[in-house]
C-alpha cells in the first residue's frame, strides 16, 4: 500500500512540474490511430466537393504519422486531382499533449523544423477528442499561410474542420465527416 502510494505521488508530482511520461503522451494519441474515409465540402459558394482519406499511425516508440489523401471534385472538371501529404510527429519536450514535426532528414514527411527553409512547419496538439495538426508555410516575400486541420473523434470516425488563413485572413473552409475503415 506505502510503495502504491508513493508511486501516485511521484506521478502526480510529475505531471505538476511538466515531466511526462512517455506512454501519456501516447495514450492521448492512441485513440485516433486508424484509417478513415469520407467526403467534404468547401463553404464557397461554388462548392468543391473532396473524397478524403486519412490514415494516423503510430511512429517511432512515442510518435504518430497523419497521412491524407484528398481528391477535389469540381464541377467543370470530369476527373478529380488528388495529392497526399504525409507528416510525422514526436512528442514535444516536457509538454502534455503537443507534437513536433519531425525534420525532414528524419522521416519521409512534408514538414520542416525551420519554415524560412521555404518548407512547411507543423505542429500538433490533442485537446480532449480533438487532433488539430497546423502547417506554417511562409513564402518568399514573407506573406504567410496557417492550415489547420481539426480532427475529431465522433462515432465510428473523424469530424473534420479545416481552415486555411493567409495573412491572417480567411481564405477556405472545409468540413466533412470521415467514416473508421480499419485500424
């Protein structure tokens, strides 16, 4: 009973003073890994519609990776144009809940650590059932572009809220619902 004791309280102080154990960090993850499927719909006026797949994966010991394919649909076109991403994260340090992209010389993704590189910087954060993944991307000339893509665990899926932001205004909308199809 003393060492169970002992044992909580060292947990506790540990997570009062921002050291979190690795297995926290993944458990707050977990419940996202799968692969989904569904389709959205922009809140333009002229509507796109997009098949989207996305698929979270655990990576590395502590890690996940968010791969999505998404195939826009618009009305004056007969096929669809598609482009897959994928980014992988690792638990920020001392930090409950926020992932960083990893650099690109580590793993296969889009994202980079530096964003003046001219490459994407990305970021995530689960708070309560919600996985938000945002893509800092600035440009030549220093114009900027924030993408965030808000997945949130619904029955049998995903919820998906994306907005992307360039210069601080609003430029799409996009949400749609996405359908478990395996783990």
């Amino acid at each position: 009973m003393g060492a169970t004791k002992l044992l909580i309280g060292l947990l506790v102080a540990a997570v009062l003073w921002g050291v979190v154990p690795a297995s926290a960090q993944t458990s707050l993850v977990q419940p996202f890994f799968g692969s989904y499927e569904g389709t959205t719909a922009t809140e333009a006026a002229t509507s796109e519609m997009r098949d989207l797949t996305v698929i979270i994966r655990p990576f590395d010991e502590e890690g996940f990776s968010v791969r999505w394919r998404t195939i826009i649909f618009k009305a004056d076109e007969e096929a669809g144009r598609g482009r897959t991403q994928v980014i992988y994260f690792k638990p920020a340090k001392d930090a409950p809940g926020l992932f960083a992209a990893t650099p690109p010389d580590e793993a296969a993704g889009l994202a980079s650590n530096i964003p003046l590189e001219g490459r994407p910087f990305a970021w995530a954060r689960i708070a309560g059932k919600t996985l938000t993944v945002n893509v800092l991307t600035i440009s030549e000339t220093g114009d900027y572009t924030v993408q965030a893509y808000d997945r949130t665990l619904s029955d049998g899926g995903l919820a998906l809220s994306f907005v992307r932001r360039h210069n601080g205004e609003i430029e799409q909308r996009v949400s749609g619902a996405l359908k478990r199809t395996g783990d």
